[in-house]
C-alpha cells in the first residue's frame, strides 16, 4: 500500500489521471445537461430595438459647457414596453477616457402601444476635458443590441484650460459614483 | 447643440411577439418549471440572469462607476470570498440565465394590458414551443457582475412601480377633520 501512494508508482498516476476524468466528464455531463434545459426553457418575448433615422449622434461643445442629445422611441408591439436611455464611457483617439456626467429627461418611461416618447440627454462636459472627438455610445438598458454611436467633437479651450495637462494622466470625470463630490473636488483643485 | 435619432420597438423575429395571451402564457410557463426544476436550479439561474444583465449594464457610464466604486473596498474582495468559498459563482456560471430584465418587463406589461380579464378566461394557454436553440456559450458569473445587475434589475423595479403608480395618481385631496358631522354618508355601505 505504501508503494501505491508514492508519486512515483505508475498506479497512482493513473488513479489520479483516472479520478481528474471522471470529474471532469461529470463536470461537462453537467454542462451539457443545463445547455439543453435551456434549449427547452420556456420561452420569454422580448424586445428588439431597431434604428429609424440615424444610428449616429453628433454634438459639438467647448470644455465647460454642455450638449444635447435627443432619441425618439416608439413602440410597435402590441403591449406596453420599457425604455431607460443610458451612456457609455467616451473615448478619445489619445486614449482619454471621459465618463460623462448627463442628464436624462426621463430616465425611464413605460411607452404604450403606438406611441413615441423623446428622450432628451443632457451632456454636461467638464471644464478640465482635454479638446479632441470623443466617441460613446447611447443605448436602452437591456437593449444593447443596438447602440447610436456618439461622436462628440470637444473643440477649444475654457478657463480652466490650464488643468488640462493634469487631466491627462486619467479618466476624467471617474472620481467617485456621485457627481457632487467630484464637482467639489474640482472646486478645491481651482 | 441637439442631434437627433429615432428608433423603433418591435418583437423578435419568429415569435409570436410580446401579446397580452403571450405574455400570461409565458409566466405561467416559467411558474410551472418552478415544478419540475430544483430550487438551487432556479436560484442558479436567475443569478446567472444577474449576472448577464451585470456585465451589460458594467459597460454603460454609470454601471462602470459602480461597478469600480465597488472594487475600490472591501465589498468586492469580500463578496469575491463569499462567492468562491460557497461556489455560488460555480453554480450560476453553470446555469442558463434567466432573461430577468425581460420577465419584469413582461410582467409590468401585463398590469396594463386592457385586455387581461378576457386574456384570463381563456386560461390555459399553451406556452411558445421552446426554440430549442442551445443558449450562447457561458460565461463565469462573477460576483460583481451579478450586484450590479441587481441594482440595475432593483432600478429598473422601481421605476416601473413609481411609473404604475402615476398612472392612478390624483391631486392630494385635503381632509379638514373640522367638516359638517351632520353632513348625510353616501354610499353603500352604511344602508
């Protein structure tokens, strides 16, 4: 029995390699087994967002001010749907990252059937932001399938321009998850 | 500057579409796998649903922010320990997942439909054949993906709850406690 537990005996090798298959196999088994529960789950109707008249937004703004971004949605289905507009991260060509602060009016609407409702999203651009085109994108929660790319040209200089060459060194606007204290922290910097 | 788009909310393709019947016939469907599933099953999967709505969400402005707020603590390392040590995230990373955001949709949906008494009384109304499409391949929930797509799953409630509850809303009526007693009651209910 000794000479079957060291690790050089032939046996325990092949004890251990027999052991690691047979929870492997019943690992994959189990894999296998939840993959097709779900092809025989049942089945959940959902939403598809699909883009009407542009699919590209464009803004234009100077560090310090602001830009808006508008998107009809209407519904086609036969039952009241749910929209809630978000923004993701923009980036610029140098590598900026700018995580914009913005306001949603609204933030979630429940749209009946055969009716629109304009979402308005107010982009507010920090005055530190280095000028360059920042991409993004606008999407639906839980409709990311389809995204309206944003393509913000941030152009000229505000009077905080000076800090720009600080802000270089990392995400703008990623200081915190409440604007408020990042608005503070700004104001101790100035 | 404004810029503007416009976009369009339809069914998936090769469905029945999202319908009054369609939608009472799918949450009876999911209630009557509650009986032929286990419950660590269930729980698995709608983690795993979390999860999902999580990575997507982790991707938008304020998921992200989030999402780092949270790794910056001890939340995380201690969720991430919690997480391995239970293997909960084996589990969920195992489990098809539930497309949770859309059940709650569906189900607020349902509370507006006009048609949902007759809907009703039709019952039972078989449930979609399943597609018996093999889900998309897994991927590792993992504990900050699924807390933050329950918060974006507990916004989302809200916000539909605060919605449904517009809908009744009236101008506050004031109550003077200083009104006629002598005043006749209508109604029913004292007769």
């Amino acid at each position: 029995m000794a000479k079957e537990e060291s690790p050089q005996n032939p046996l325990s090798d092949w004890l251990r390699l027999q052991t690691d298959f047979q929870a492997r196999l019943a690992d994959e088994t189990l894999r296998y087994l939840r993959r097709l529960q779900g092809a025989a789950a049942p089945v959940t109707p959902g939403t598809v967002l699909v883009p009407e008249e542009g699919s590209e937004l464009k803004a234009n703004a100077k560090p310090g001010g602001a830009f808006e971004l508008a998107l009809d949605v209407k519904n086609y289905q036969r039952v009241h749907a749910m929209a809630a507009p978000a923004l993701d991260p923009m980036v610029s060509s140098s590598g900026i990252t700018w995580y914009p602060e913005a306001e949603f009016s609204p933030e979630f609407s429940l749209v009946a059937p055969d009716e629109s409702v304009k979402f308005t999203v107010r982009v507010n651009v920090p005055s530190v932001l280095p000028p360059g085109m920042y991409i993004g994108a606008l999407s639906l929660r839980g409709l990311r399938q389809q995204v309206f790319r944003i393509s913000a040209d941030i152009t000229g200089s505000s009077a905080t321009a000076s800090h720009s060459s600080e802000s270089k060194r990392g995400p703008v606007g990623n200081r915190g998850v409440k604007p408020k204290s990042a608005k503070s922290k700004k104001a101790k910097k100035s | 500057m404004t810029t503007n788009a416009s976009a369009i909310l339809i069914d998936t393709e090769d469905t029945a579409g999202r319908t009054t019947a369609t939608l009472v016939a799918s949450l009876a469907a999911r209630l009557a796998t509650l009986y032929l599933i286990s419950g660590a099953d269930a729980i698995a999967s709608l983690t795993s649903g979390f999860a999902a709505l999580g990575r997507e969400v982790s991707k938008t402005t304020d998921g992200a922010q989030l999402r780092q707020a949270l790794s910056r603590s001890r939340v995380a390392r201690n969720g991430d320990a919690t997480w391995r040590a239970l293997h909960i995230g084996e589990g969920a990373s195992t489990a098809v997942p539930s497309p949770v955001l859309d059940q709650l949709r569906n189900d607020v949906a349902l509370l507006l439909a006009d048609d949902l008494e007759q809907v009703l009384g039709m019952m039972p109304i078989p449930s979609e054949a399943p597609s018996g499409a093999i889900p998309p391949p897994q991927q590792s929930a993992a504990f900050l993906d699924f807390v933050v797509g329950y918060w974006a799953f507990s916004k989302e409630a809200i916000a539909s709850i605060e919605e449904l509850a517009k809908l009744g809303s009236s101008s506050p009526e004031v109550v003077n406690p200083n009104s006629n007693p002598d005043a006749p009651l209508k109604g029913s209910l004292l007769r």
